[in-house]
C-alpha cells in the first residue's frame, strides 16, 4: 500500500515528512495519492494533471446508471486541482439526455406550480359559439402537426365546456389512437359513411379519457377510399351530406382531420367544413405547399363550397433557438394577418409521447408547455369565434 506524504513510515519516524519517501519501494519516486473517496487525485506521470492513470476509471462517489456519472465527475476531496464537469450539452441535446436518464415510468414536465394553476384554467368554461362550428384542418405537406393538433384542440376545448367532435379522415387513424378510440377492420368508420352511406351517428364513440369529446374514428379502409370515391355520385360532398343529416347542433365544434395529401378525402373535408385551419410548421418547406393549398381551397370555394373560408392559422413546432423560425412565423403574419393566431406550438417531447398512451397532451401532461400552448390555441379560437 503506498503511502503520501504526511502518512510517515514507522522505520523513519526520526525524519521530518519531507525528507520521507512517498513511493512503493522506498526511491522518493511520487505515485498518485487516492482520495478516500477512492478517485485519484493526481494524475499517472506524463499524463495531465486530474486524468486517471490507464486502466482506471473515474466514478467519483457516483452511482451506476444515474445522472451524475455521466461525463465522469470527480469527486474533489483534496487541494489538487480537477477538471471541471463538462458543461451542459445544448439545449435539444439536453432533451434528450434527461430523456434517456428517467426512470422508465412515465415521466412528466410538469412542475407543482403548472399543477397548482391548472385547476382554475380547467374550470372556467369559455364562450361557447351560437352554432355549431365545423372545422377542417388540413395541410397537403406531412409531418406539419395537423393530427396534433385536432386532438389537442378538441381536448382542450372539451375540458373547458364545449362538445366537440373530432371526425378522424386520415387512414392512418393517428386521431383515434390519441382519442383512445378502436379503430381496427371491425369497427364501424368513416369509411362506411362515405363508401356505404352508413349514417354518422352509428360510427360516433366517445373519447376514453374526456367528457364531451367524440370521435368518428378511421380505418385502413379508408386507404382504399380515395379509388373507391372516384365512381360514386357526387364524390366531393359526401361528407357533408353525412353531417348535414347527423344532429351537429348538439355539438359546439366539429374538427375534421386531413391526410397529407389534396384527394378526395381532403376534397371531401373541405367541402364538409365551413372554417379551414391551416398548421403551418416553423420551417421553409413548410411554405412552399402552401399557395398550392390556398388555390385548391379557391377553387372549392368556388364550385363547391361557397362559405369556406380560411379562419385560423396555426404555427407549429416552433423552435425558438433558430432564426429560421421567427423569420417564418413573421413571414406568415405579415401574409395572413389577424387569422394567425398569436399563440405557437413549441417543439415538445410530450406532445409527441401522449398518443402512445391513447392520450391527448392535455390529458398525458396537462402542465407541459405543448399542453399550456394548445390550451392557449384553444382559448384564442373559443373566444374568436365567439366575438365574430
């Protein structure tokens, strides 16, 4: 066992502590002194002051499998100088470090005082509209959060009094899943509506986790449906025969949600809503399909469905480190003006986790910052709506 200086030797005891030999064999060659901690102090010679020595590692006082080990801090037990832990990664690296280091339980952003605010928000009920307001929200570019943000809205609108139905057109049925609806072959769905004139009545099932919110859940059938629609009458309005012969009035809002594509069901959608809300992703791509979109809905407006008309557009996955996102949010004020609305969507891990558990946002995380900000969204379009 080595001994450092101050330890002394028994045989020398008559020499002061400089004069002793701190190494192994007795030459005066120094070794690295351990910390009772057990790191090491000093470094191997020819290496720089506070490494290990090869074959070492430092785990300080840590713990397997925690925070603190990661990057290897030190425990500083003595006057020798160490390195400094590492600093924190970037901000989306961050993310996802504190991702990966959770416990495997569910893991939340909220903080106790989002918790303790929540109450109230969730309580006070907000206007609610004269009629029924039916909305499509649609956008042929993918991956711009028109899913999301049907869920989120009509979860949040539901929560503050409003009856809501959320009527799900992509094949993919993303909607159902976070609603928590069934939506396998068996199941009565939109596409026996459009395909087999199915009354929407007999397709519409509550939500799992919400008072007041519906849905009208899809199937992979409908992938079929665009094919399937091109030889049937009037191909574009059946889905707004559908709702005009289902009892809408018992609803405060219908949120119709889109594939990513311009077809026959987005075709339909348009036809069936009186309001078009536009997500629009906080990126270039984001506005290149979007004049394409705006001639298309022209075009429905003018042979189609005269009281269409583009009332809100939402920003979404805004990412406010990057210029690039401000510049596109400014860009798309200052085009649409007083449709867009004030609030936007950051990017949030919780939004993307809560459909997993069958659970809108509001639900999974009511105190994330993607659940205040949809929320937010909400209250803008309840009391809009009904200020107009």
């Amino acid at each position: 066992m080595s001994t450092g200086p101050g330890l002394g030797r028994p045989d020398r005891a008559d020499e002061s502590p400089d004069e002793q030999p701190s190494g192994l064999d007795g030459t005066g060659e120094d070794a690295p002194a351990a910390s009772p901690a057990g790191t090491w102090e000093e470094a191997a010679p020819g290496s720089a002051p506070g490494t290990a020595p090869s074959g070492h590692a430092l785990w300080g006082t840590t713990t397997s499998g925690t925070a603190e080990n990661v990057g290897y801090v030190p425990t500083n037990s003595g006057g020798t100088s160490l390195p400094a832990p590492r600093k924190a990664p970037s901000q989306g690296e961050s993310e996802l470090v504190r991702e990966a280091l959770k416990d495997a339980k569910v893991s939340h952003e909220t903080s106790a005082a989002s918790l303790r605010t929540m109450p109230g928000r969730r309580d006070r009920e907000w206007p609610r509209p004269g009629r029924c307001r039916i909305i499509t929200i649609a956008n042929q570019k993918g991956g711009v959060g028109k899913t999301t943000s049907s869920v989120n809205l009509a979860a949040s609108l539901a929560m503050h009094g409003a009856q809501v139905l959320v009527v799900d057109l992509d094949p993919q049925g993303n909607a159902s899943t976070a609603l928590g609806v069934e939506h396998h072959a068996e199941v009565p769905s939109i596409y026996d509506v459009l395909i087999e004139d199915m009354a929407l009545a007999d397709i519409v099932v509550p939500a799992a986790e919400i008072p007041n919110l519906h849905c009208a859940p899809a199937t992979l059938n409908l992938a079929g449906a665009e094919i399937e629609l091109v030889s049937k009458v009037a191909r574009e309005s059946r889905l707004r025969r559908a709702l005009d012969a289902y009892d809408t009035d018992k609803f405060d809002y219908v949120l119709i949600d889109c594939p990513p594509s311009l077809g026959l069901l987005t075709v339909n959608a348009l036809v069936g809503g009186d309001e078009l809300l536009i997500p629009i992703q906080c990126e270039y791509y984001a506005l290149e399909g979007l004049g394409q979109l705006i001639r298309t809905v022209d075009l429905v407006k003018a042979h189609l469905n005269q009281k269409l008309r583009v009332s809100t557009i939402l920003l979404t996955m805004y990412d406010a480190r990057t210029r690039l996102a401000a510049q596109v949010a400014e860009d798309v004020r200052n085009h649409f003006g007083d449709v867009v609305l004030n609030t936007v969507i950051p990017r949030s891990v919780r939004v993307s986790e809560a459909p997993s558990y069958g659970q809108s946002v509001m639900t999974y995380d009511p105190g994330s910052s993607g659940a205040l900000a949809y929320s937010e969204a909400a209250s803008e379009m309840a009391h809009g709506g009904a200020a107009q």
